[in-house]
C-alpha cells in the first residue's frame, strides 16, 4: 500500500511540475519545431507529425520513471 502512495505523490508532483511549465509558456518557440519533426503543407490540408518532439519527450519521461523506481 505505501508503494502506491509513493506513485501517486510523484505522479501529482509531475503533474503540477508539468501545469506551470505549460501555464508559463516555457518552450512555446521550440516544443514541436524540432528538426525532425514532420510537417507536410499541400493546398488547405496540413499533416504534422512530432517525430523528434515526441521521441524527446520518451526520453525525459523513462528518466523520470526510471528515477521514481530507484
């Protein structure tokens, strides 16, 4: 039972570490403009793929897990 306590405070920490982040506008100029990331322009049809974006964000996130695990 403490070890699901122990997820769910760091899952709220997360949580609100993540909400000011996003709420302060910190990387807004390069959080999905990546080089990698796939956009495609054709007429009025836009497809638009965060490939490095979202590898990125795996990357940061396993850390992060891998950390809570330790």
């Amino acid at each position: 039972m403490q070890e699901i306590g122990k997820i769910l405070v760091f899952l709220g920490i997360f949580l609100i570490v993540t909400g000011l982040i996003i709420g302060l506008g910190f990387g807004k100029g390069w959080i999905g403009r990546l080089p990698g990331d796939i956009k495609i322009e054709k007429g009025n049809f836009t497809f638009y793929f965060p490939l490095t974006t979202s590898i990125l964000i795996s990357i940061i996130l396993s850390f992060i897990f891998w950390l809570i695990r330790k």
